[in-house]
C-alpha cells in the first residue's frame, strides 16, 4: 500500500503520519533524485523557484525517483506562493498527475492547506474534484466541513468559468501557425531521426509501459549505460503523457484550421492512439 506524509505545520494531524520519526524518515527516503525544483518548493523559496524556471530546457513536471513533482511537493508542504508561481508557467504543470492516487489537490487537503486547494480550483475548475484516490475517494470526501466543502465548490465554479473564456479564440493566428510549424518540423525530424518506440518489440514495450505507469523514466533507467536505451525509455513516457498534454489545449488551439496547426494536432492524436494501443495490450496482460 502506498503511503504519503504530509510535513505542514500540521503534520501531528496528518491523516497518514503518527509520529515525527516517521516524517523524518519519509522526508529522508524522498532526497533520492529530488531536483533543486523540489527543494525550493519544499521549502516555499519562490524567488529561487522562478530563477530556475527562467533557464531553458527546465521541466516544470519534473519527478523524483518515487514520482512526485514540485507542484505536489509546494502543495505537500504548504508553499502556497511556489504553488502560484508554478501555475502561471508556461508550460503548465500537470494538476491531475497521481502518485499512488494522490493528485496534488488531494496532497493539499490530506494536509490541510485549504487555501493551496482553492487556488488550484481557481485555476483548472471543477474537473479537479472528480479525481480519486486508490481509496475511491474524491478531494471532498477528505473534507469533513461542509462549510469548506462549499467554498471548495465555489473555488471550482470560479474556475470554470475563467476556463470558458480563456482560449475562446484565436488572438493572433499567425504567431499560433508559426509555433505550429515548428513544433511540427521538430516533431517530423525527431521521429525520422531516432528510433522510435513503435520499433520495440511488444513484450519489452509492455513490460516499459508497465513500469512507467509506476516510476519515472529516470528510475526506470537508472544504472543503464546504453544512451540509446534510456532515450528510447524517455520517448515512451512522452507518448503515454500526450493525452494529458492534448487535454490542457485550449478549444481554440484545438478546433483552429491553420494549415500547421491542424497537422500538429493530428501528429498528437496519433501518438494519443499508440499510447491508446500500448496501455490496452498492457491492460490485457
């Protein structure tokens, strides 16, 4: 069974927690492959955090080795300013990602950062409160108040509507056709370039797509010295985390018919298909 400690300032209340020395072991075993990410986010050094997200090349979804990422950290830990920091990064951080069944928004209220919760309902709207945990539980299943579980409510109403306005329409169709094509070109080059995951036979693919369900691809790969391997690893968990990435494009982005933008979004839809296919077979085992 997996078990996640909250370290609020309530952590003697923590659903999961009943002793200090257990925190402290748990906040021990959680160093190994923690990024600076998930520190300044521990530790709500927002400053720091919005350094590191300004480099080039930073993923803002970046997992350590038992798969949490810096947002389920801030939410973990209270740091409401790392929270809202990283919702304004573009790209998005990834709000519906569970590890064990805790998505961030059940992180926040097992350890009672109701003000991190609403935040994120602001944010993403309701969709939030229909995930649950590997207990069946939804987010307000966690919350005993129904005065809280109102304003929970409220917070995602909020939600959905900013969500209705934002990426109605296209503002400047020509720089939404420009980034498209070269996504595209990228996206075609890359896939003509390297070997892709399509070429792996079916048993090691479901065995890969297996463990990546699990763990991050850099667990999955640590120790490999074939460099060709653990990028191939690394394409994989792309293709299973497309649908999620298709998932927070506006209608706008979706619906639009740019010539490049249309044939972005099918070279999506189809690596959707292959993740599709991939989880299926694995399903089937």
């Amino acid at each position: 069974m997996f078990i996640r400690c909250c370290f609020s300032s309530q952590g003697e209340n923590c659903l999961f927690c009943s002793s200090s020395q257990q925190r402290n072991q748990w906040q021990w075993g959680c160093f190994n492959g923690e990024t600076v990410l998930h520190r300044a986010c521990k530790r709500n050094q927002v400053e720091t955090l919005l350094q590191i997200l300004a480099l080039p090349g930073i993923d803002v979804n970046v997992k350590d080795h038992v798969g949490w990422t810096p947002l389920h950290e801030a939410c973990n830990h209270g740091s409401h300013a790392c929270v809202k920091a990283l919702l304004r990064h573009h790209p998005a951080p990834q709000l519906k990602g569970q590890v064990g069944g805790v998505s961030p928004l059940h992180d926040a209220l097992l350890c009672g950062h109701t003000d991190i919760a609403k935040t994120l309902l602001r944010h993403a709207g309701s969709d939030l409160l229909l995930q649950k945990d590997h207990h069946g539980r939804t987010p307000l299943d966690l919350v005993s108040s129904a005065t809280l579980r109102q304003e929970l409510k409220q917070s995602a109403l909020m939600g959905d509507t900013a969500m209705e306005h934002l990426g109605s329409e296209v503002r400047d169709l020509p720089f939404l056709e420009a980034c498209s094509c070269l996504l595209k070109c990228l996206l075609l080059t890359y896939q003509l370039e390297r070997p892709q995951v399509q070429d792996v036979p079916l048993s090691l693919g479901l065995k890969l797509a297996r463990a990546l369900k699990k763990h991050s691809a850099q667990r999955v790969t640590a120790g490999w010295a074939d460099t060709q391997s653990v990028r191939l690893v690394e394409d994989m968990e792309t293709v299973l985390g497309v649908e999620e990435c298709l998932a927070q494009l506006v209608p706008a982005v979706t619906e639009c018919q740019g010539a490049h933008t249309r044939l972005l979004i099918i070279l999506l839809e189809e690596m959707k298909e292959h993740r599709a296919a991939l989880l299926t077979n694995t399903h089937a085992l």
